[in-house]
C-alpha cells in the first residue's frame, strides 16, 4: 500500500514537471479553463508566418509577475518569441509556429488569463487581433485534474 501510494506521487510529481504543448488553435471556449499542474513547464503554440509581418507577442507580460501564478520563460525584447517553420527549423522564410514558453508556481494553485496580440506589420494601421488562454493551475495530488 505504501509502495503504489509513494510510486503514485513519483509518478504524478514527475507527470507535473514534463513540458506539455498547448495548441491555441484548439483552445475554443474563452470561459473554459485548461488545468496546468504546479511545477509544470508549458508551451502555447500560436501559428504565424513573420516574414509576411505577422507576429504574435504576449500581451502585458508584466501581469503575470503580479500574481507570480505563470512566469514566461523565452520572452525576446518586444514579448515575442522563438518561431519554429513548418519545417522544423528556426528559419522566418515560411509559416509555421511561435512557441511561448511558461513556468506554473511550484506553491499556489489558482486561475490566469494569458492574452496574446497578433500583429500585422504591413498594415500599420490595422487593429492587433487578441487571443486569450484560461489556465488554471492545479496541485498535482489531487484527483480532480
């Protein structure tokens, strides 16, 4: 009994610190929230293509220090981040996909509202589309995940 309990909090704290990707293509409801587990290291995956001047930055990244609930981990100067091409390299010469990288809090649950801005550099004169992803961080022991 002791056994299967303690290979079960191996298993579960183990599960929490493994990087998970997040499409947010697939991520539909806006009142919805994803479970991140504490701990756990997670990528958003956002498609873009910026050599057609279409870039994805994380909104007000600031926030997220407030409440210390997330932490962005491979942020560049201007909140954007690394783009992987279709191609699987980190070439710019064709669409593909921007992974931003987070951190959960080792010691607090709660929930958080990560927004994106999508820009398009062409149009200087057009409005930046806001995408927006709910996470809700949860202590790994528990069964309601």
């Amino acid at each position: 009994m002791i056994t299967q309990f303690l290979f079960l909090a191996y298993v579960l704290t183990n599960s929490a610190l493994s990087e998970r990707v997040i499409k947010l293509s697939d991520f539909k409801e806006e009142n919805s929230y994803l479970p991140v587990k504490r701990g756990q290291t997670f990528i958003i995956e956002i498609e873009g293509n910026p050599t057609r001047g279409r870039i994805w930055r994380l909104e007000e990244p600031e926030k997220l220090t407030i409440t210390n609930l997330l932490r962005p981990i491979n942020l560049d100067k201007e909140n954007s981040t690394v783009f992987y091409s279709s191609k699987g390299d980190q070439s710019n010469f064709s669409n593909g996909f921007y992974h931003f990288h987070f951190q959960a809090a080792d010691s607090m649950t709660g929930h958080e509202k990560i927004q994106f801005l999508y820009f398009d550099t062409n149009e200087p004169k057009s409005k930046p589309i806001k995408k927006s992803i709910n996470i809700h961080v949860v202590d790994p022991l528990k069964r309601d995940l």
